[in-house]
C-alpha cells in the first residue's frame, strides 16, 4: 500500500475553507450525463444538433493559419481587441448600443462578469437589489459573496418599479445605498417575462435617483421569435448608470466561455483590474472573431425557427397535460417557460417522482433568494426536440394532477 494513502488524515478539512467555499454543495451544479440520458427541461442547454461545430473547425483553421501565433499567447487582459471591434460592430448594428474599446471587457462567459460585478462592487454583508425570482447561477453567486439580496417581485411586464421605488426609499431612510440593481431584460430566467419600454425608462430614473447603477442581463437578446425588438437599457441611459452583460454561449455555443461586460470605462478599467487570466479565452476569441461575420445572422434565424417550434410544442403540452388550476408564462423568446400549480403542489417534492420516469426540471425555489416557489417549476423548452418536450410534460401532467388528487 502506498505510504501517502496510508497515512492519510481521517479528518475533513472544513476548517481551513473559506466562508464562501463553506456552504457550498458536494457536487457541481452541472452533470452533463443526467442531460443526455434523461428528458431535461432542467437547465437552458443549446439544442445540440444546431451547435456550429464544421463552421467553427473552419474558423479554427483560419484563424491558426493567419494569426496562430498571436491566437495561442497570452493575450491582452480586457480581449482580443479583433473581437472587441467585432462586438462592437454587432452591438451598434443589432442593440442601438455605441461602445468604444475602453467599454468592452471581454469575459469568460456571462458567468464570469457577474462574478467580477461582485468582486467590484460587493463586500461581505453589502446590499443589492434582484428581481425576484431570478436566474439560479445569480441567487448562488450573491449568496457566496455574502450580499444582502433585497428580492424585488415581477409581473409579466418585469420588474415591479413601484415595489422596487419602495425598497429602496427603505433602504434609503436606513442609510443603505444598494451596490446595483441586478435585471435580465428580455426573456428573463425563469420567468420568461420582457422588461416594458416604459419600466425600462423608469428603471433608468430610479437607479439615478438613487444613487446606484443597474446590472443588466441581457442573455438572450437575439432569440426572439414574437414582437418587436426593445432596445437594451444600457443604449436608453446611454451607459451612465448601466453596465450591460452579453455571451455567445446561447448561439455560438456556450462551450466557447465567452461574453462580455459593457459599461463607462472606469468600471471596466477597475473590473479589468481584477482579472488574473492572462486574457479570457485568447485562442477561442480568435475563432469567434473569424466566425461571427460570417456566419452570425443566419446561424440566428435558424435558431429563431428551431426553438419557436419547441416554445410552442411544449406550451401546447402544457395545454394538454397540465391540472386545472395551473398557469404558465407564454414568452416570446428565450429558452423557459414558467410554471405555477395551484396550492397542494410542492414541485421539490415532486422531483423525486419525475426522475423517476426519466423527467428533470428546475424546482421553482432554485431561483428564489428567499425561499418561495414551492408551487413553481422552471421547465427548458431548448434541449429536448418536440417529441420527447410532449412525452416529458404529459408525465409531469400525470404526477401533477396525481399530487393534487392526494392532496384533496
């Protein structure tokens, strides 16, 4: 037997983590082989047939033939500058947003400016505000930097504003200056709900009156398939108080681990400042640089038609299968669709049943920062074609109406 097995301490190490590391579950949030093997409407995976893959390798290959030298170094910390001024193209072009080099940060993913917003501006016990529910990956981070999450409802046209107004006039007579304002502006996580042109503007005014800046998430603004195109609230503030968060994970492919920050340039100077990555993703933002121009705007139409399809396939199972008493959101874009059963429902209690017949889903409660959504479920119309998207809600129809019956 080796020595170094053999002596190894039968103690755990819970005393030398940190206070973020602490708390944490003993396994990842993603387990990609629960999603192949199973009916998922869990988590907003891409559609895997629609990923790219030949058009990339030959991006992949121009890109080393041209620039292979400068796509394998380090690189320089904000991004490959040949994907900045592509960003910037398509973010004039598409989202009315004027950015210079000095705006943009290019990031590893959506995920990873959050967590530099957080870095920036929140120290442990700090207030922000949220919408409520929201995005599960932003309930986890704030809560593992030790915010103070003050939740803010929303309706179907977004964030509440008049709630939100009220929170912080408290905070305010309390002597609290909220860090931000955290949104996801169009097709929001989970709700699927779309920010109304008119919140949008008095959001803006709030967050001036305030003293505070808003976080805007804008993952997927490019997957829309019903109404017209709002303009994202960074281009409406003209980027004083709003720093805007992009990625290409929902259309290139979320394997490529890149997104983007866009805010006044002392931010991004002070977030740039804190990243120690020799430069996000350098070889991958030369890839994307060569693919985007190409291949961009019909690679997103192809898109807009497949998850269309999928949205309304699942909201006509919905239709079908669903107990009287239960509503859901109809978005017009995005990857969910929001779930609310009547009461005697706990959709965490009824997961076990569902994986038993092969079926995830998002417990509503992942997505509350303080503890609701019993009666909720998150449900991805995204990864699952329109057969399997039927055969999985018309089993979570049967355990549901199962669930009710027992209840009374």
């Amino acid at each position: 037997m080796d020595r170094t097995a053999r002596e190894s301490p039968t103690h755990g190490f819970g005393a030398l983590f940190s206070r973020r590391a602490a708390g944490l579950p003993g396994r990842a949030l993603l387990d990609d082989t629960e999603v192949v093997d199973r009916i998922s409407f869990t988590f907003g995976f891409p559609d895997a047939a629609s990923l790219p893959a030949q058009q990339v390798a030959e991006s992949t290959l121009r890109a080393l033939a041209e620039r292979g030298d400068r796509a394998l170094q380090y690189g320089d910390t904000r991004g490959y500058g040949g994907l900045i001024d592509i960003l910037r193209d398509k973010l004039a072009r598409d989202q009315g947003i004027d950015a210079t080099r000095d705006n943009i940060l290019i990031t590893a993913g959506s995920s990873q400016a959050l967590d530099l917003i957080l870095d920036g501006f929140v120290d442990w016990g700090d207030t922000i505000v949220s919408e409520n529910p929201t995005f599960l990956g932003a309930v986890s981070a704030f809560r593992d930097a030790g915010a103070n999450v003050v939740p803010t409802p929303i309706d179907r046209d977004g964030i509440d504003v008049a709630a939100l107004e009220r929170n912080l006039a408290r905070l305010r007579a309390d002597g609290v200056t909220p860090k931000f304002i955290y949104v996801i502006s169009n097709f929001q996580n989970p709700a699927g709900v779309c920010l109304s042109l008119e919140r949008r503007r008095a959001l803006i005014a709030i967050a001036h009156r305030y003293g505070t800046i808003v976080i805007e998430d804008d993952a997927y603004f490019d997957l829309r398939y019903d109404g017209e195109q709002l303009p994202p609230i960074y281009a409406l503030d003209r980027g004083e108080h709003v720093v805007y968060m992009g990625t290409l994970s929902k259309t290139m492919g979320p394997g490529m681990r890149i997104g983007w920050l866009v805010g006044p340039p002392e931010i991004i100077r002070r977030l740039t400042a804190l990243k120690v990555d020799g430069g996000t993703n350098i070889f991958g933002s030369h890839v994307a640089a060569d693919w985007l121009p190409r291949h961009l705007a019909d690679h997103i139409a192809g898109l807009r038609e497949t998850y269309r399809r999928r949205r309304d396939a699942m909201l006509a199972a919905l239709e079908r299968s669903m107990p009287p008493g239960t509503t859901w959101s109809r978005p017009d874009g995005g990857f969910f669709i929001w779930v609310t059963f009547p009461d005697g429902i706990d959709t965490g209690r009824m997961l076990a049943q569902a994986r038993e017949r092969g079926v995830d889903y998002l417990p509503g409660t992942r997505c509350y920062s303080d503890g609701r959504g019993q009666r909720d479920m998150r449900l991805a119309f995204s990864f699952s074609d329109e057969a399997r998207i039927e055969r999985g809600i018309a089993i979570l129809g049967e355990i549901a109406t199962g669930e009710l019956r027992e209840a009374g």
